[in-house]
C-alpha cells in the first residue's frame, strides 16, 4: 500500500534564557541543537519516528551540517521551523531547515543537515532494503527550496 | 598491599565565552558540568579512573548535586576546582569541590554531589565487595572541610 | 487592588536527545536548566515575568540550587514540572521543583533554587520596596511541600 | 612597525562526559563549541585576543558554520584542533579548523565559520579602518588549506 504523505505542522522552539550568551542574543551552537529537534519532531510527523528508525536497527549518524545566520535571536523569542527533505537518493539524506521569528515572520536561519543510514554499523541502501522507508523520504522532497550559499 | 595516598593536583577549567549568559556571566547550570569534571579528574589522579570504574562494572549515578554560587565568574577566567571526598561509607560517596579565581584567589562556588554504586543495576557495598577501591576513597576522606548550609 | 491568586498549569518539558548523555538517561546537569524554564514560566504565569522584573530594575541571580535524582528519564519522556514558592520572607526567595514522567505519574526528580533581589547591584527587599511584587511572591507560598534532605 | 607572524601552538580539547550523547560518542553540536574554543584561543596566540577586539569596540558575530563529521569522538579522546585563516578579504572573515584524535592522529572533524566585523553595529572594513589588525589576519592567511565540500 503506497504512503500517504501528511500535513506537517510547523516546529517551535520557545528560546530559553540559558541559550543566550553574553552578546545577549542565543548562542549560534544552539540552533544545530534546535535542527535535531526539528528534525526528529518532521520523522514523528511523517510517522516514521527517531525511535522507529532505531526499533528496525537502523542508525542514521549526521555526516555534516551548515548554518547561516541571517537575523539575531533572543531570549523568549519563538523560532518557527520549517523542514524538508532538502536532498535524497536513498542512501543518503539531507534535511533542509528554515527558522522565522514567529513574532515578526522574519527568516532568522537556514540550515542543513546531512545524513546517512547504518545498519550493524554498515552503510545500507534504504531505496534497495528498506523500500517502505525510502518511499516516506521520498514523499518530502523539495530540492530546490533552500538556497545556501 | 595497601594503597598510597597522591598528592592530587588542583583541577582548572579555564571559562569558555558559550559558557556564559545574557548576564555576562557563567550560566549557572555549568557548574554542575565542572563539578563532574573535576570529579573525573579527581578520580584519574587518584589512581581509579571513571573508565577503569566501568571497566571492572561499576556504575556510579549521581543522587544529588548542590551548589552556592557565592562570587560571580566571567569569560576567561580560570577556576581552580579543589575536590575532596567529604563524605564516604562504603555505600554512599559525597564529593565536595571548592571553585577559586585563579587570579584573585576568591572562593566563588561551593558544591557536592552524592553517589551510589551499582552491579548490574543492583546497589553494592564497595567496602565488602570491593574493598580495594573501598580503600581508594577512604584515604581522601576529609569530612569536615566543607559547610553548605 | 489586592492581587488576585492565579490558577497555575503544570508545565512541561519534551526530552531532547542532545540532552541524554553515554548513560542513556539525561545528563543531571539539563534537570538545572529546567527548572530555569519551569521557574520563567512560573512568572509569567503569576503574571510577573521574568522580562516584566528586568524591566523595573530588578535583577534576581541564582544564589543555590539543589537537586535529587529519584528516578531517571529518558529521550522523548515529557516531564511535568510543579513549581512552588517553597520559602519567601521578602528578601530571599526559594522556589520548588517537583518533576514527574507524564507517562508513569513517577516522581523523578525534586529541586530547589534560591535567589535575592537587587537593584542597582543592592540587595533590595520586596516588602518594603515593592510591596506589590511581595504580594505575588507570598500568594503562591507552600512552605511545608517540599521534604528535600 | 610590521606585525610578527607567531608560531601558533594547536589547541587541545579534552572530550567531557557531558559531551557525549545516547550512542556514546560526541554530541555533533559539541563540535560548533569548540571551534569557538580554538578561534578564541587562535586569536589570544596572535596577538589580538577576543576581549582586546571587544575593547577596541569591534564585535566580530558569526555570520555561517559549517562542520563535516569523518570519524567519531568519544569520553576522554583528546581532540586537536588546527585553526587557520581560510579567507580573509578585509571585512569577511573565514576561519578554517581541523580537528584531530591526539592519540591516533586521525582527522575526525573539519569545519569553517564566517565573521564579519561591526563598530556601532555597522559593518566595517579592517582594511580601511584598522590597519594594524588587517596585517595581523593576513599574516594567518592559508587559502588552499581546507576543502570542505
């Protein structure tokens, strides 16, 4: 039976006053954190969750992320996050994240993280093992939406 | 053959600028980081690492941790972590750890944390089933140095 | 006009996976930065936020914290976090933290954090100075909830 | 008088527990963290420290990150970070670091970070403006260094 791609709600992170530092604004470590959370928030909405994924023995280790600052974040400010399959190929993937001030609409960030999928510590083709899986991530693509530089 | 106390080293942890907070100080939760810092530290000069600790099976969760922050700490500064086992009786382990300016000598912070031992999940006496490491402890006893309120 | 008691919502907190450490369980130092967010929420609740306090020239550093680990808490667990006025005499203000596993009801983890008021760097004292922030502090006092050891 | 290139020692970080995550090995956000530690540390060796820039009323934010992820870390590895100018045109700076496992010698990390540089919250061109440490940035230059994909 082929996958049903969902609505998926906006994330979002109400910031905490220990992710600011001393420039009063948040730290720029956090918002790799906040893409995880994101992250794993858009996977449960697919309905294939974090915890699914390591049920079936599958590990999906990040190889590389990238952040862009564009506007400045503060303390009890909510980041609205919007995340998409930013690149796929079956074996291996690259989520894509936007964060908007929720206040002001104002895009704050960008960002992407890149992944692949393991399997008793081996790389594993999700497109040829995992067909189900493959089909979900599919579902979510949108190559040309970010633009990073 | 009995074991020889070491003249242990004072543990320093020199302030990292995402370490602090819109205050323009350390956030206060880091001290609790430092605090198992220097413990770790503490433990490898005494000649028990938390490694070797796991290795022979020993877990050792923290129960409770306390902390009076007395004199604010900034950027940059060098803190200089004096730790001590200020409570032990084969069961339960308080660690005590004093913080000092490098630079100006003062007393900023005062904590403990509390410890058990676990095999297996299971709580056991150090003094009965491992009196080795039983003796380990014991020799850095110093019960009275520190006073939290 | 006499302050009007509010009613409180318990507030919750979804486990990050940055937050859990190589135990599997949340590293002991996140249970701080809670009840940082459960304290902020509180405030705003009470309808004296955080923000509102900066902005009349209050500043309210943490002088202690303390906390037990009862029982531990894992990825994705939501903890719900009671938040008490647990001590209050105008000068000095102890806040209590009771958290518990949304799932299992469980007790997890209870804490304290103590704090003073200061303007212009003094020590100031609600009741004489601002005896309408006195009166919030004092609707919400509990002093016999809390049995830390 | 011309600047004096230094011979600028490598960085040492000392992996903490808190550091680690669920699948036992560095949080990746970590990573992001201490870079800032080396570029701090970079610029302290050269001469023109963090606090000396804030001093002279420059604030330099991070505009971008990016970190690719090729071998693990784990507790109590020592990282090696090597920090280098990988672009520098007199108002955009970009800082290039590599990280290495002390022990094995092994590159784990590579990752860059953008600056730019305001006074007053306006950007500013070193060049034009600031000489003196336009020539110390320069001296670091090593264009060809990394090759981050």
């Amino acid at each position: 039976m082929a996958y049903q791609k969902r609505e998926i709600q906006i994330y979002e992170h109400h910031v905490k006053y220990y992710e600011t530092d001393q420039m009063a604004i948040v730290h720029h470590s956090n918002y790799i954190r906040w893409m995880e959370e994101a992250r794993m928030d858009f996977m449960e909405q697919m309905g294939f969750s974090y915890k699914q994924m390591e049920e079936v023995g599958i590990i999906s280790p990040v190889l590389a992320v990238a952040c862009e600052y564009r506007n400045m974040v503060h303390f009890q400010d909510t980041v609205q996050i919007r995340t998409t399959v930013a690149a796929y190929n079956g074996i291996k993937l690259k989520i894509g994240y936007e964060m908007y001030n929720k206040e002001t609409g104002e895009l704050t960030t960008i960002g992407t993280s890149s992944h692949c999928f393991l399997v008793d510590g081996k790389p594993v083709s999700l497109k040829r093992s995992y067909p189900d899986i493959d089909e979900i991530f599919l579902a979510y693509l949108e190559p040309h939406r970010l633009e990073t530089k």
